[in-house]
C-alpha cells in the first residue's frame, strides 16, 4: 500500500452515497421546497415554531446572525451544505430560546459565581484533548460532556432523570450522523455522548464561534469577529455556564477550547481569575494534523476538498490566533498562564497533570490517579499513530512555517522538526518545496 493510500483523508469529493443525498436536496429546492433556506426571516420563523417559544434574549445576537448568514449565502455550498448551515442556525436559536425560559424560570441562575475556571487553550492537535480527559479524571473538576454541550438547556424541567437522557439520545442520534457524513474522524478524535468536549459549541449559540471561520474557509467570519464586541458574546457564553452549574453543582469548571487563542482579552475581561493552561507544539504539525481534520467539514459543505486551500487559510489563521494571544500577554502579563510543551505532555502526562493542579490549588489524590490509570487503559480509536497525514497534502513548506511563526517559536521554546530553524532540537524533514513554490502567498502576507 502506497503512502497516499494510507493517509486517513483520501476522498476529496463526496462519496456515491452524499452525491445521490445532495442530487435529492437539490431536487427537492427546484420543486419549490428549498430544504437549505437561510435567510434571516425564515430560520428565525422555523426556531420560533420548532420549540414554541418566542423571546430569543439580548438582539445583539441579530448583528452576528446577519453577518453568518450573509456570508454563508455568498459561499459555494451544495444542496447538503445549504441543509447543514440552515440546521446549525436553527440548533443554535432553538438554544436561544430555551436559555431564555429557563433564565425567565430561575431567575436567580444569573447569580452563580463561576470561580477560578480552568481553560485550556493552544492550537488544534497539541494534547489539549489528551489533558482535557486526564483533568477531567478529577472529581473536583468539572468538563463539559458533548450531549450537554449540544444541548445545554434542559429540554424537562420536572425530571432531572428523564432529561438527561433525552439529551443523551439527542447526542447519540447527531454522533451517529457525523460518523455517517465524517467516517474517517473517529481515528482523529473520538467522540460519544459523554466524553468532554471543546465549548465552541455554546459560542455558535451567540453566531460568535471562531470555528465558524475555520470550517468554512471563508476568512471574512473570523475578521468580522475581531472588530465585534466579544466581551458581550463571552457573557452569553458564561450564562450557559451558570445554567450548567444550576442544573449540576459544581466546584470548578475545567474547559477546553482552542479557539479561546483568539479572544483571551475578552475571556479574561469576564473570568478574570481564569486559570489558562496554554499548551505548545511545533506548529508545522498542528496545521498538518488540523487541515486533514477540518478538510471534512469543507468536503460536506462543499462537496469537495481543495487541499491548498485548507492550508493556506488554517496556517494564516493559527497565526493571527497565536499572535492576538501574545499580544494579550505582553499587555497583562503570565500570571493567568501556565504553559505545558506538547512532548512533556506526551512523555510525562502524570507528572504535568500534578504540575497544573498544584499551579491551580487543587489537591492530587489517590482517586484522581485511579481514575487516570482506567483512561489510560481504555482502548480508543484515535489513539496515537491512528490518523497519518502530511504537511504536502496541504501544500505547507516547513520552513515558511517556522519563518512565519519565528516569534512563537523563539518566545515559547517550542522544539521543532526542521534542521537549522532556530528554536531548539532539530530533526530532518521532508522536503516540499516542490510543492509550496507551485502555492500563491497565504491570505494575509
């Protein structure tokens, strides 16, 4: 078996199945039942009637719903795509709706502290899922499983029980269609309805997630998000929290979002005793491993995948994000942060895990520690070694990376893997300058 046989994205276009899905959308819009509609009336029209409620909260959020709409009519996306973007915006206003009668309900939820959270942040593919779960193992911690991410409002008030298992199926029957449409992400990241999750997924609730932009490729969602008031769209964020911890008690919450690289002042500005565990890797391999993992998602959008693209646009954007994190830190110091460096992590997981606890005040015990030796034990799909990939497939040079990224490299110690880049041990790499001299300049240099 050939090298590009076995990487874990090969189809860059849909599949038989999604082509015969989408050739049926498309049917049925030119019949006069456009199943992809997203215009602003209509999807707000649709939330309303779905869960039978009518307040959707603070009309700030319309600005950014305008902007998400705007921009997704504008880009090229199949029938499937269309279905998809328009589901995505009636999930997050349904969730809108159902914050708002539950605040109307509990009043007083808008009074829980959020105390010392703990927030992990660095780029895509450096072991923040790998410390997420091993944080996760300590009772006193808290993370936030999928099904309540995806559904964070409780759907029954009078049963505590009853609900929660209807938003586990909810989960399961939405987990059950990713695997469907993304076959190949279960070796990239394992997911069911219980394992913590990243929380990009309360920011889409506000049309204010990052990885609006990050998934779609288009880099007018995350520009537009720079210029906006992100403090507003992290307050809604912690109202979920609160809601969250209503329905849970809970002594600290441990979160993980990469995304959170790019709007650190705005996080800090509204948890400003937040505990920041930023984590580190050569960023040559976060692009690689990430564009394979985000190329699904513009294959179901699109229908099909143009790796250069994919390259281009996530190596320009981890870069605004690692520089727009930076700058935070010049302005308000390192006392929120603690930094781990992704082989550390990989070698010495016990050891790291021990480090930040005791950083943030919480005590190691013997059941944190049994809990961690059962995680490790378990088998699971996207262990190491599972998803391969290559930084050529998505038209990335090595060195430009390095170049680019010199300042990151340089302030963090970050060990990479290209002889004669400064910033620590160096390995031999493969060369791909045939393929990046064909590439034009990524967005923005």
């Amino acid at each position: 078996m050939s090298k590009k046989q076995q990487l874990t994205v090969r189809r860059l276009e849909y599949g038989l199945g999604m082509k015969a899905v989408n050739a049926l959308l498309g049917l049925i819009d030119k019949l006069g039942f456009p199943l992809g509609n997203i215009e602003r009336g209509n999807v707000l029209y649709h939330a309303t009637r779905r869960k039978k409620l009518a307040e959707f909260g603070d009309s700030r959020f319309l600005g950014f719903l305008d902007h998400y709409l705007e921009v997704s009519r504008r880009l090229p996306l199949t029938s499937f795509g269309q279905v998809t973007t328009r589901q995505a915006a009636l999930k997050a206003l349904a969730n809108r709706l159902m914050v708002e009668r539950y605040v109307q309900r509990y009043p007083r939820v808008k009074e829980i502290p959020i105390k010392r959270p703990l927030f992990i942040v660095g780029f895509p593919r450096t072991g923040t899922t790998l410390l997420h779960h091993l944080l996760s193992q300590d009772p006193g911690y808290r993370s936030l499983k999928f099904w309540e991410l995806h559904t964070p409002v409780p759907v029954r008030l009078d049963d505590p029980e009853k609900d929660r298992a209807a938003r586990v199926n909810i989960a399961r029957r939405v987990l059950a269609g990713v695997r469907l449409i993304f076959p190949e992400m279960r070796v990239m990241h394992q997911t069911d309805p219980h394992t913590p999750e990243e929380c990009w997924q309360l920011f889409y609730n506000s049309f204010g997630a990052m990885n609006m932009d990050l998934q779609s490729g288009d880099l007018e969602m995350g520009d537009w998000l720079f210029d906006q008031d992100m403090v507003w769209v992290y307050k809604q964020y912690k109202r979920y929290l609160q809601i969250l911890a209503h329905r849970h008690p809970t002594r600290v919450f441990v979160l993980k979002c990469p995304e959170h690289l790019w709007f650190l002042d705005s996080l800090l500005e509204v948890f400003p005793d937040a505990g920041i565990i930023q984590t580190h890797r050569d960023p040559y391999n976060c692009v690689a491993s990430y564009c394979s993992m985000i190329s699904l998602n513009r294959r179901m959008l699109y229908g099909k995948i143009e790796p250069h693209e994919v390259g281009a646009h996530i190596s320009h954007r981890f870069l605004t994000g690692i520089q727009r994190a930076m700058k935070v830190r010049d302005e308000r110091g390192d006392k929120n942060f603690f930094d781990v460096d992704f082989r550390q992590l990989v070698k010495e997981p016990r050891q790291v895990i021990r480090s930040i606890k005791a950083w943030h005040g919480m005590d190691h015990d013997e059941e944190s520690e049994r809990r961690m030796d059962e995680w490790f034990d378990t088998k699971r799909d996207d262990a190491k070694g599972k998803h391969v990939y290559t930084g050529e497939m998505w038209g990335l040079d090595v060195q430009d990376i390095h170049r680019r990224y010199g300042e990151y490299i340089e302030r963090f110690g970050v060990w990479t893997k290209a002889a004669g880049i400064p910033g620590g041990d160096r390995e031999k790499t493969s060369d791909v300058q045939a393929i990046a001299s064909k590439l034009p300049p990524p967005p923005g240099d």
